[in-house]
C-alpha cells in the first residue's frame, strides 16, 4: 500500500515556511481540517489505511545527504534550521481520522511550526490509496511517460519554463517517478524544478517555491485582515533578504492584494503567483500596478499555477508576451493524467492561535468567489472589512 520514503517527499515552500515560522512564530498553533471538493465517496476501511500509512510516516527522518542537499541547494536557510529539521519527527497524534459511511474526515492539530509540514503528504496519501483500493488500472509506464513527452513537446515551441507543482494531487508516488524521470530527461530547457525536494535531490534539479495561503491566514488571525499581505510579506522579506521573491497574491482577492502591495515591496520581489480567477485579468491587473509603481514589467515575473494545462498555457502566453515575464507550475496535469477522474480534494488551515491571543478562524477569499473557504461568518466579515463585493 501506499507510503512515503523520505521526509523531503513534500513541497518545498511548506520547508520555507517551516522554518520562518519556527524563527517567528514558534509558540503559534494551528487547526487543519480536509476538505473534499469533489465528493469523492471513500470505501469502508479506509481510515484505518490511511491511519496505518500516516503511523509510517513517524519513522521518517532527515538523512545526512538530504541534508547536505539542503545546505548546498538553498544556503538562504540558516543552518539552525536544518539542524532542527534532523531532529524532526512527524507525530501521527497530531491527525485525527474518523469515517462515517463513504465520508472522510482529517484534522490537524499543533503547534504551527510542526503541523505546517502534514498538509501535502496527507493529501499525496489519500489520493495514492483511493486509487488503489478502487482497483481501478491507469495506463501502462511508458504510456505515461509518452503522455509527458508529447506535452513537452508542445510546451518547447511557447519558449517558456516550467515546473512541477503537481504533489499533492498525484495518481500515486510511482507515476510521479515516472513524470519526473521524463521531465528530466527531455532534451530542451523549458523544464526548471519542481516543487518536490525528494525528486528535486533525485533528478538533481532545483527546488522552487516560496510561500502558501496559510501564510497570510496566519497573519490575518495574529494582525487582521488590513495588515495581513503587508506585514506577510514583511516578515517573509525579513526571514529571507531577497531570496525566495515569488509573492502569493490571492488571499483575499488579488485587488486588496495590490493595494498593500506597495513600492518598497514590489522592487523587492521578483514577482507574483497566480492561483485563482482568470489568469488574464490577473496579468492586466499585474502589468498595470508595476507601470503605476514606475516599474517595467517586463522586469518582473507571474508565476501561473492555477489548474494548467496546455491551452491554458498557450492563452496565457499570447497575452504576456513582450508585456511581463511569465513561467508555468504544472500540477495534477502532470502527476495525474492516468486515464482516471483526477481527485479533487484540499487540506487548508481553519483556525490559527497566535502565542497570547485565541482560537481564531482563518478564511481565503479566492478570487473565484465559488473557492471561498472558510466560516461563512467569517467570510462575511473579511469582506466587509475589506469592502469586497463579489
């Protein structure tokens, strides 16, 4: 059944945030709670794989050469860091699993710096095992890759970069292996990293990432939803020094975003990422607050990482070109195009403690109003205080 091998088997930004988190936040804690989008019914028995799968994962731990890899790999993480993540053990009494009927329920609890890093491999796992208890076959391996190998293909006449974004969604570990072999392999330079530091060590490629919504949800419950992105980004910026300079835009809706987004902190970044809403409007949006802040945009960089697949990519480049710097995360598109309904299932933080304050909803308000999460008093509140009308 399905398991994990290594402790670096998890996106890259959740490490990121890891260790800034630990440095700023250490007594903070947090509440995680699974949300399944796509009313995927699981089997009787399930929860008790998963329970087993994720009681495997305590017996993970850093290896010397992951370390190194670390260290050599990404020097803007303090040595401190590492040495922690060494000593670092995943405890499966943080997770709470139950099952009623076809439905499943996880939740996370613990203090923040520990619970940060459960969200991509729980979700990686749940996806792997409800692929294999439903008994149903993908395609053959070199079908696989040749699927990856025909997209990249296409992908090499945009003349653009892109990565792999696509681990918590994947069919299973093995089909991963396999995308990222051929990725690897292929004979171009459009291929740059990818956000899994496991694969990244094995394919000796570069690790990318930065940081995720849970970032500034955390900030939202420690400073409120007006200083949320601004003091996000100034802490993010305070940890890091330049490096890692790929801000999130979508929060709380890329509008409030840019707002915040201020002149100082838009020279200091490289660029944003877009996640949500059409990725057209986000590129006019992004093109006209750098000419409003004196920038060219050409000097900056969107990262689109939104549900792509190669139309997608194609419409978006035919507007960025010769207007903003433009590369591509490539998710479940990748990792999960098997000849199987793809899962459609999240794992977000609900609630966030700050040291000396209390139990505090955290909400994202995508900017696809429909992909809102949160309490919806909340929600109403958020937007409200932020004068959001959808």
């Amino acid at each position: 059944m399905a398991t994990l091998t290594s402790i670096l088997d998890n996106d890259f930004y959740k490490f990121t945030m890891q260790f800034a988190a630990s440095k700023l936040f250490p007594k903070a804690q947090a509440r995680y709670q699974f949300i399944n989008r796509g009313q995927h019914s699981f089997p009787t028995g399930f929860d008790k794989l998963l329970k087993e799968a994720i009681g495997e994962m305590a017996q993970l731990k850093l290896t010397k050469t992951e370390k190194e890899f670390l260290r050599t790999k990404c020097p803007y993480i303090e040595p401190t860091y590492l040495d922690f993540l060494e000593g670092y053990r995943y405890d499966p009494d943080e997770v709470h699993i139950t099952q009623t009927g076809g439905d499943l329920s996880v939740t996370i609890n613990g203090y923040w710096y520990r619970t940060i890093l459960w969200e991509v491999p729980i979700m990686s796992l749940i996806c792997e095992l409800y692929y294999e208890v439903s008994g149903e076959s993908r395609i053959p391996n070199d079908k696989v890759c040749q699927v990856v190998e025909d997209k990249m293909e296409k992908y090499d006449r945009l003349n653009i970069t892109i990565a792999d974004f696509g681990t918590r969604r994947r069919h299973s570990y093995g089909v991963h292996d396999l995308v990222m072999r051929t990725l690897k392999n292929h004979p171009s330079q459009t291929f740059i990293g990818t956000s899994n530091v496991h694969f990244a060590m094995k394919y000796e490629t570069t690790p990318i990432g930065t940081h995720a919504h849970e970032w500034f949800m955390f900030h939202a419950a420690k400073y409120g939803y007006k200083m949320a992105n601004l003091l996000g980004l100034e802490h993010w910026s305070d940890v890091y020094r330049g490096d890692l300079g790929i801000a999130l835009s979508d929060t709380y809706t890329t509008a409030v975003f840019f707002k915040q987004f201020d002149k100082k902190l838009s020279k200091l970044f490289d660029g944003v990422r877009h996640d949500s809403g059409d990725p057209i409007t986000f590129a006019e949006m992004t093109i006209e607050h750098y000419k409003k802040q004196g920038i060219d945009p050409q000097s900056k960089t969107i990262i689109f990482s939104d549900g792509l697949d190669y139309n997608k990519v194609e419409n978006i480049v035919g507007f960025c070109e010769g207007k903003i710097g433009h590369s591509f995360g490539i998710g479940t598109d990748f990792t999960n195009d098997v000849g199987l309904p793809r899962m459609n299932i999240v794992l977000k933080m609900v609630e966030a403690k700050p040291e000396d304050g209390d139990w505090t909803a955290v909400i994202k308000l995508s900017d696809e109003p429909g992909k809102h999460t949160g309490s919806p008093d909340e929600i109403a509140i958020a937007k409200q205080i932020l004068k959001i009308e959808d």
